[in-house]
C-alpha cells in the first residue's frame, strides 16, 4: 500500500470545513464551514481565502454554469451571486423538518446536483439524498439516510458511489446518466473499523475511489472493482472529511478536516485541525463538474 503525506495549505481554523470542489475557472477551491454558516473560496496561488456569510448551517456548494454558487444549507437550497454577496433562497424540500440541513452535495457529469439532508442531532434514518436538475426540480432519489454524504461517477458514468457515513460502506447504485436515475443499490466497499468512518469522496481518472475518513486521519484510495484498499494520504488531523482533485492537470488531491469535536488538549494536538491540506498522490482526477443552469 502506497502512503503518502499532506501538507496544510491554509491554517483556516474551521469548524466543520466540507464540500471542497475546484473552480478551474478561477484556479480555486470553493467549500463550506458548515456550522460556521460560511461559503468559501480558496486561491491556492495566492494563499487567499474568501467568505461569504449565509446565517444558516450550510453543508454543500458547488458553482453553477452562469459563474454563481448553488448551496444547501438548514433551510434549504440557496443561491450566492459571489459579486454582490447576496443570498437568494430557493427551494425547500424539507420544510417540516426544521431540524434537518443539507450535509454533502455534488454535481453528476451532466451538471445534475445530488445533494443529501441529515438529521443536526444525526437522527438515525432522518435524511434523504435529492436530485436537483436545471429547471429547479427536487426530487427524493435515497430516503432512509442518517448521515448523507460523499458522491462520484464512474469514469463511464454507469455507477454513481455514495456514502451513508455510519453504515461504514461505500455503496453503488447503477446509473442512467441521460434520466439521472438510479437503481440496483448494493453495498462495495465496507471501511475497517480502525481507519475511521467514511465521510466525503472523490474520484481520479483511472477510476479509484479517494475516501475522506472522519476518526481516521487521512483520506483512503479503494480500488471499487475489488474492494481493496490502495493507498492511504495521512493528514494530521483526527477528522478527516472531504477531497477533491484540483491544480495543474488536476494532479493535486485538496483536502478538508474539522475541530468540531476537539476539547482544548485536542486543539493543542492538532493545531492544524479545520485547516486545508493538499498531497500530490501520483495520479490525476477529474474535473469538477458545475451546476447547469437553465
């Protein structure tokens, strides 16, 4: 097994940091601090960072095709024009369940966005995964789920991954990539208890699964043809939570953790917990696909 190691990028000292995903556009990574209720942009060129106040938990973004930023946060989606600041809200499929927020979200390769609710007090099976399509159509594709989170497509977009963190599997579902439907779920690929739990997920251009692990310091690569485990990128921090690749040729694997849970001797041992890390893991990824816009 191949291990490699990150190095913090940005000591940004968040709460919950999520939901990394590339701006190739603008060079940068866009992500959330969730219980912090920012949106942020991250210039790995410059060391700069941006936020944008949304005033609610916010737990996904990704930037849609007219150069804005689609989210979901505890009152449900939201749009940000990052020129102005200001916030718009949208839809909310959720509205008898105050006490339930978007967690992980992500766009399919033709610009759909999935993107899942949790529980705040993680309420077993208080969650559901959505599809949100361009005309502004919500639709329940998974319910059941405690805490949704990460997503990816194979290479020849036939099978969508996904994450339901405590069940400690990754599982598959086939894919229709021109309905955007899913179906035949089985579980693939399950996480040894000592490595932590599944938390978000990414995929490189030969088709291997980039695992965050919360509780597990660092983020695993699954090969999902046979379940077995790569690599392992050792971050140090407990808290693990999501990837992405970006950079030149995306050949940088981005990284976030959290502190949430640090009391003060955890913050004296992980000084860098809630920070942006990056490895160069040998491989490319892929693009970050973008909210297609009517």
């Amino acid at each position: 097994m191949e291990t490699y190691q990150a190095s913090c990028i940005y000591d940004g000292k968040a709460t919950l940091a999520e939901g990394p995903g590339w701006d190739d556009e603008l060079q940068a990574i866009v992500w959330v601090d969730i219980e912090k209720g920012q949106v942020c942009r991250f210039y790995p060129g410059e060391c700069r960072n941006e936020t944008w106040a949304i005033g609610q938990r916010v737990g996904c973004v990704v930037r849609t095709s007219g150069g804005k930023l689609l989210a979901g946060g505890q009152q449900g989606l939201l749009r940000l024009d990052p020129g102005t600041g200001q916030v718009t809200a949208l839809q909310n499929p959720e509205p008898d369940l105050p006490q339930n927020r978007f967690n992980d979200g992500k766009c399919d390769p033709q610009g759909r966005l999935w993107a899942g609710t949790m529980s705040c007090s993680e309420e077993e099976g208080a969650g559901s995964l959505y599809r949100i399509t361009s005309d502004g159509a919500v639709k329940r594709m998974v319910e059941s789920v405690t805490i949704s989170n990460g997503l990816a497509w194979s290479c020849d977009q036939r099978t969508m991954y996904y994450i339901d963190t405590p069940t400690r599997h990754v599982d598959a579902y086939d894919f229709d990539r021109n309905s955007g439907a899913i179906n035949n779920h089985r579980p693939l690929i399950e996480i040894p208890k000592d490595m932590g739990y599944p938390d978000g997920m990414t995929i490189d251009a030969d088709g291997k699964l980039w695992v965050a692990l919360w509780a597990g310091w660092g983020v695993g690569c699954w090969d999902p043809e046979t379940g077995s485990l790569l690599a392992k990128v050792e971050v140090p921090v407990e808290c693990v939570t999501a990837c992405c690749f970006g950079g030149k040729d995306f050949r940088t694997l981005y990284i976030t953790t959290a502190s949430r849970d640090l009391d003060a001797q955890g913050h004296r041992e992980q000084p860098l917990a809630g920070g942006l890390f990056s490895a160069d893991v040998g491989v490319a990824g892929l693009p970050t696909p973008v909210f297609q816009e009517a």
